[in-house]
C-alpha cells in the first residue's frame, strides 16, 4: 500500500501545471527541471470534448483517473456510469493493451524511472509518457553497461616531431578549408583518460556539473537499456519494449532531438547543408550525437568515397585515352571502311536480310571507348584498389576505436530472443506433456535449445521462398529477352531504312531502360520484400539478435545482389552464347550492350531512383501521418498551439536502422568493382552520387528521421565480410568480362600469333567465318535476298568455324580449339619480349 501511495504521489508531482520556456518546447517534464530522456506512444481514443484535457494513468495496484487540471474530481457514481456507458466503454483488446501498459509503466518506475503522462496534444489519438533518468539511476546504469567516461586525469597527446610535424602541419594548413568550422578540428594536445564509471569511485571524475556529465546521447541509451530490461507478464512471454511495440501496446518509442545544445545547430550547418559538400564529416560530432555504430557508417562512407576519387580519375583518363585513340583502331578502320564491302549473314531467320559491316562503324567505334589495352589496366588497378580500400578502412577504424575509447570495447552479450525463449518454452511443455508429467515447472533456455532438427521444417521453407524470390527475376530477365527478339523482328520488317539500320541501338537502349523501369517497381515493392526476409529469418528463431541482424542482412543481401546483377551477368557472361540467333551481340561485342546497361543502372537506378526514393518517401509519409492526424480535429484554439517537441518528433520518420544505407552502398561498391573493366566511368558515377548521398544522408537523419537510439560498436559487423567478398569475386568477374567478352586476348592472339605483320590489319577478316547461303534450311533464307542490289553467294558470320569447301564444313576451326595452346604459347612469347 505504501509503494502504492509512493508511485500515486509521484505522478501527481510529474503532473504539476507550472510550465517555463524549457517546457513549452517539449525538452523537459512540466516542472522545467527534470529532462525527457525518452518517450513512449499509445493509442488513446477521446470521445468527448470533456474529456479533452484529461491524462489518465493508471496502476495495477489502484485503478483512477488522474486530472492535470484544477477542477476536483467527479464522484465516484458518475465515474462508474461513464465507466459504464457505451461510449466509454473499451472493448476486449483494448483493455488488454492498457492493462499491460500499466503494468510496464509500473515496472518502469519501480526501476527508478520518473514517468509523465500527456493527452493534452495536439496530436489527436496519439498519448505521450515522458520518461526521465535521475542521477543515480543513470550512475547505476553506466556502471552495469561499463561505459568508459572521461576522468579528472588528462595526459598529452604526442603527435609526430621533426620533419614529419612540419609535413603535417602544411597538410593541415593546405586542407584547412576542407574542414567544418569545429572546436574539436584544433589539434588538442591534452586528453582526458577514460576509465569504466563506477559509483564507488566517483571522486575519479568530473562531477562538477552533473546536469553535462552525461549528455543527451549516452542519457537515452542508458534509459533504452531500462526498457529493453522491464519485463511485462501480461503480455505472453515478452520482455522490454520490443515486443510490446510489435503487439500494438505502444506505438513508438524515441528519444528526442536535443535541439537545444549547439550540436544540433553545428549539425545542421556544418554536415546537413548541401553547401559544403566539399568538407570532411564532423565524424567525432557526429558520433557524439547519433552514437558509435551511426558514427561509423558515416566514417566508413567518407572514406569510401574519398577512396573513389583517384580511381574515377584513372577512369576518366582511361575513357580519355579510348577517345584519343579511336581513330588510330585498325579493327575499326575496318569494319568502318566501306571499300572492303564485307556481306554479313541475316541476323534472323526470313524477315532479316544481308547487310554490310560498314553499318556496324559506329558501334565498333564506341566499343573502342571501353574495350582498348587501358581498360585490362584499369581492371588490374581496381582490384588493387578493392584491396588498398579494405585495409585502409581497417586502419581508419583502428583509429576511430582509439580516439572514441572502444579499444577495450567488447560487444555486449545478447541476451536470448524473446520469440527463442518461447519456441524452447513450448518444447519443453511438449517434451514434459509426453512423459505424461503433471507437475509444472519453470524452464530455463541455458537447459534446452533448438537444434537443427527443430528448425529444418523452417530452413526448408525459407529455401523455397528464397528461390522462388530469385525466380521473379530471372523471369523478369526472360521476359525482356523477349521484347529484345520480338522487338529486332519487328523493327527488321519496317519499310523505313533508317528504323532498320538502328535496330540494334534502339533494342539495346529501350530493353536498358525496361530493366530500369523494371527496377523501379521492385524498389517500390521492396518494403514487401523486406518483410518476406523477416519473415523467413523470424521463422529460423535465431537465438540472439545480432544472429537475427546477420541472417537478414545476409538473406537481404543475396536477393538484392540477385536482382542487380541478373541482367548484367546475362550480356557479359550468356547472350550471343546459346542457339537463339536474335540474341547474338552486335560485332562490337556485348562489351558495348553491357557497358550500356551499366551506365543506365549507374544513372538511373542509383542517382535518380535511390535519392528521389530518399527524399520524397519519407516527406509523403510524413504527410499522410501529418493529415491523418488532423482527422477529428482540435478547436481552432488548439490548431494555433505550437507542437512540442515530442509531437515533432512524433511525426518523423521512424529509423529503420542502418540496413538499407549499407546495402545501397555495397551494391554500388558491386558495380564498381565486378564489371569495371566494361565500364571505366562507374568509379566517376558512384562518386558524384555520394557526394549527394552524404548530404542526404545527413539531412535524414538530422531533420527527417526520429533521433535513432545510440548503439555502441567497434566495427562494421557483417558488413565488412560481405566487402571483402564482393572485393575477391571482382578480381574473378573482371578476368572473366575480359577473357569472354572482350576482345582483348583475340586480338593479342592474333597480332602475335597469327598476323604476318605483328600488326591488327586483317584482324577482322580472321575473327569472321564463311558461310554459303545455298546451305540454309527451307523456310530460313531471307524473304529479300536482294536487299543490297545484287545477287550474294557467300556471307560471313562472326565465329571461329570451317569454311564451306573444306573436309569438315562448318566444324569448330583450327584456331579456336587450340586457343588454349595459342594463349600458354602467347604468354611464353610476351614473357621472351618482356
């Protein structure tokens, strides 16, 4: 009864109508002393202006209604009918969620915890609990999460001397107008030592102002793990918040944006603000507000995309020197030469007719862009690149880690999942039913476990739907191989000569952008996706939540690489390969068609599509909660009132965390890295997007997304694993693009193998094969044989084959079935001439 009155009077006291200027903007409780930490949402229905200025907060032990104002309480008769009248009435569910909100908010304040209830918002069905940490309890909390804070003790920070101080000091003079106008850019040469908080050793620190010791960012994470710790038995074997925000109890939970203190503004100005796209991130004042996992990201993506600056320089001098050269390509010179008057077979069956090789000039030419001896250079510097940017993220981490104080820094133990207790809960009850056990007993988890036999049924599922995810996209790729035959057959059969000699850069062109029309829709769908994968890795009742954390991402990881790379893989690697005749590459190659799709993905998908998609989703979302919201409306009186800031907040976009950020990224690092030898301008592309992407990023997070809780860490997790992956398969992918598709060792096999004059002239006439047009099938010779003015006998066809008067017509030449000789045979001679 006592603890009862306790928690009764301090709730009166937390609603006290005295308010000040701190108060009004939302930052503290109604007394303008004790700061709001963190804040908890519900869902409250009003049903009556009378009841518009009440707070109602109740308690297990004592069920009344609290009034904020001065008017005294109804009796207790009235307040039975309106308990019991239908318009007040709550119905089963509802009342459900209020009972375990009670209890929760109980458990809260029996932790320490000081709550405060409001109804009386702006914000119509939508109550807010207001939560603050005294002293002692943040104490209590920073000694069990061992956070290291700074001592009275400082030390001097020894920077290099002599020769390599003055090469610093003019570096950091030189780059001084890169760097955002901060205090903390001065070099510091004292530090405080940090040293895990303790209680009983409080006369390390500074405590000198108690209001600062702990500021905003580490107050509400140590409220958070509060939460994450109060345990709700009313609700089925939840534990903390999460589960209670998954079953509707609360809506949200959020700490606020401390617009208060001159990090925010410093924020806003120096890293939000499109204005100084050229400056370095205020990493450390980044991390100070958001939190070391935030802070990391950021970090890692300045240094990303520092790191793509020289290579989108060696890319541009690649494609540079590929304009440069251009006129020099006797392969070329060639086909662009209408004097050799080179008669090509039909690309189709019937409706296609003879054509000449000049036609294929301006396709040859643009492939000499990005298919000349600087790209395998480029190739060989990208992986190189891949490699150098890994480690010097490593080391750049390794200083993060010192300079914020996480080098003894362990990853906190993950307590069990709430759905994996439940699931052995359940195995246990099972496992106790048949042996036919009456007496009841408490389970631990440490005594049973899932094994794999538990979770196959699971495993299997998730296997299935992951197949038949990636299956929509092959049939997406099937379906526009589709429109590319349908479409050449189509287009060959116009009257208008020009539609027919345009065929092919029209086909490639129209079938790139369906691919990007096709991405479009997927990216708008991607929620649902997203969801599925929840679904499958929630039916695996992973045990902890950083496994959970890592088979999403993994499982998110494969479908989104699947989807990107599909159509890309298909030109390098499969098109022209198979028995259709309508999806045979140009003469050029399917370097060109690819590089094509690349620059349109690289342009369209990750410019335009990501950063509309960035900006305008969660603006629209805003919207719709802001006009929802005005549904059943305030008096015109309560429209004038200026939101607080926990309304403010209210109406931001909830933070998703940072999956989507990274995956965005490391599918970019894919384009950059995997197919680079088709593309030299992906790194120059991937750049001018980042440069915008950090910008936008930044705004986000700082004015369009709820204030994130701030989660410790040392790493990058899974993330830099599946880097490391993406970095390794590229070295593969990019020696594949230059054996298979480019022309690259064709050419060096013939200039040293097979011309007699160890130059390119005859090139082309060598990689073409003779085919006599009296052996075609019945129904497949051309309609209009006489296309070109004159009667033709023999045609030439782009393959490596017999000629028609041999012995054995038509069968794999000589040349390529001993190409793998030519190549040892080649290298043997470059070596002799190196």
């Amino acid at each position: 009864m006592l603890v009862n009155m306790d928690l009764n009077t301090m709730l009166l006291k937390s609603l006290a109508p005295e308010e000040n200027t701190k108060c009004q903007q939302g930052l503290y409780f109604q007394d303008g002393k004790r700061r709001v930490d963190y804040v908890l949402t519900y869902h409250i229905k009003k049903t009556s202006s009378s009841r518009r200025h009440t707070s109602r907060l109740r308690d297990n032990a004592f069920t009344r209604t609290l009034r904020r104002g001065r008017e005294p309480p109804p009796p207790a008769a009235k307040d039975d009918a309106e308990v019991g009248s239908p318009h007040h009435s709550m119905d089963h569910h509802d009342d459900d969620k209020c009972l375990r909100r009670e209890e929760f908010e109980s458990n809260l304040m029996e932790m320490g915890l000081e709550l405060e209830r409001d109804e009386e918002t702006k914000t119509p069905g939508v109550g807010f609990v207001k939560i603050h940490a005294p002293w002692s309890i943040l104490c209590r909390e920073a000694e069990f999460m061992k956070l290291k804070m700074p001592t009275k003790k400082v030390y001097e920070v020894k920077h290099s001397s002599g020769v390599m101080e003055k090469i610093n000091a003019f570096i950091s003079k030189l780059t001084d107008p890169l760097h955002p106008n901060l205090e903390e850019n001065r070099t510091q040469k004292l530090k405080h030592l940090s040293y895990p908080f303790s209680r009983e050793k409080q006369h390390l620190f500074d405590l000198s102002d108690k209001d600062s010791f702990f500021d905003s960012k580490t107050r509400s994470s140590l409220v958070f793990e509060v939460l994450k710790r109060t345990k709700c038995t009313k609700a089925k074997f939840s534990i903390g918040i999460t589960s209670l925000l998954g079953s509707g109890v609360y809506l949200a939970v959020y700490p606020l944006h401390d617009v208060s203190i001159h990090h925010y503004t410093l924020l806003y100005e120096e890293w939000a603000s499109y204005s100084v796209f050229y400056k370095y991130q205020p990493i450390g004042l980044i991390r100070k507000y958001f939190g070391e996992k935030i802070g990391l990201y950021f970090a890692w993506l300045g240094v990303y995309t520092q790191m793509l600056i020289p290579a989108s320089l060696v890319g541009v001098i690649v494609f540079l020197y590929g304009c440069v050269t251009v006129d020099d390509d006797i392969p070329s010179m060639e086909i662009c030469d209408q004097w050799k008057n080179i008669t090509m077979c039909p690309l189709c069956d019937r409706v296609c007719s003879y054509w000449n090789l000049s036609i294929a000039c301006g396709t040859a030419r643009a492939s000499h862009l990005f298919d000349n001896p600087a790209t395998v250079f480029f190739s060989i510097f990208m992986a190189l690149w891949a490699a150098f940017f890994m480690e010097h993220w490593k080391r750049r981490q390794m200083r993060l880690n010192y300079e914020w104080d996480l080098t003894g820094f362990e990853d906190e133990e993950d307590h069990p999942r709430a759905e994996y207790e439940f699931r052995v809960m359940q195995k246990s009850l099972k496992k106790d039913h048949k042996s036919q056990k009456v007496t009841l007993y408490i389970v631990f988890p440490e005594k049973e476990k899932l094994t794999c036999r538990d979770r196959f049924p699971a495993y299997m599922t998730n296997l299935i739907m992951m197949l038949l995810m990636i299956g929509v996209t092959f049939a997406i790729v099937f379906g526009v191989i589709l429109y590319r035959i349908s479409t050449k057959a189509a287009l060959a059969m116009s009257s208008n000569p020009m539609t027919r000699s345009n065929v092919r850069l029209t086909v490639k062109t129209t079938a790139a952008i369906i691919n990007l029309v096709t991405d479009l829709v997927l990216l708008i769908f991607d929620v649902y996706f997203f969801h599925i994968c929840v679904m499958v890795v929630s039916s695996e009742v992973p045990k902890t939540d950083k496994s959970f954390e890592e088979r999403l991402i993994f499982k998110t990881f494969i479908l989104k690489f699947v989807n990107a790379f599909t159509p890309i893989i298909y030109i390098a690697f499969f098109r022209g390969r198979g028995s259709y005749r309508m999806e045979e590459c140009a003469h050029g190659g399917c370097l060109m068609e690819l590089c094509i799709q690349l620059s349109i993905t690289m342009l369209g998908k990750q410019l335009i599509q990501n950063n509309l998609f960035e900006i305008g989703v969660p603006k629209l979302k805003k919207l719709i909660r802001y006009i929802k919201s005005k549904r059943g409306s305030f008096q015109e009186e309560e429209n004038e009132k200026k939101l607080q800031r926990y309304e403010t907040d209210h109406f931001l976009e909830p933070f998703g965390g940072l999956t989507p950020e990274y995956m965005e990224m490391i599918i970019q690092f894919g384009f950059v890295t995997l197919f680079v030898a088709s593309f030299p301008l992906a790194p120059l592309f991937a750049l001018l997007n980042n440069i915008i992407e950090i910008r936008l990023d930044a705004k986000k997070f700082v004015a369009e997304l709820r204030r994130p809780d701030a989660a410790r860490g040392k790493d990058i997790g899974i993330w830099y694993n599946i880097l490391r992956g993406v970095a390794k398969v590229a070295v593969i992918v990019n020696a594949f693009v230059i054996s298979f598709t480019s022309d690259f060792i064709p050419r060096l096999v013939y200039q040293y193998m097979y011309s007699p004059d160890g130059s390119m002239h005859g090139f082309v006439n060598h990689t073409l094969s003779y085919f006599n047009v009296s052996h075609f099938q019945n129904g497949t010779a051309p309609l209009d044989p006489f296309h070109l003015g004159f009667h033709v006998d023999i045609c030439r066809y782009k393959d490596y084959r017999e000629p028609p008067w041999s012995l054995t017509p038509y069968e794999i030449s000589k040349e390529y079935s001993t190409r793998p000789h030519t190549c040892n045979a080649l290298a043997k001679h470059l070596h002799l001439h190196t």
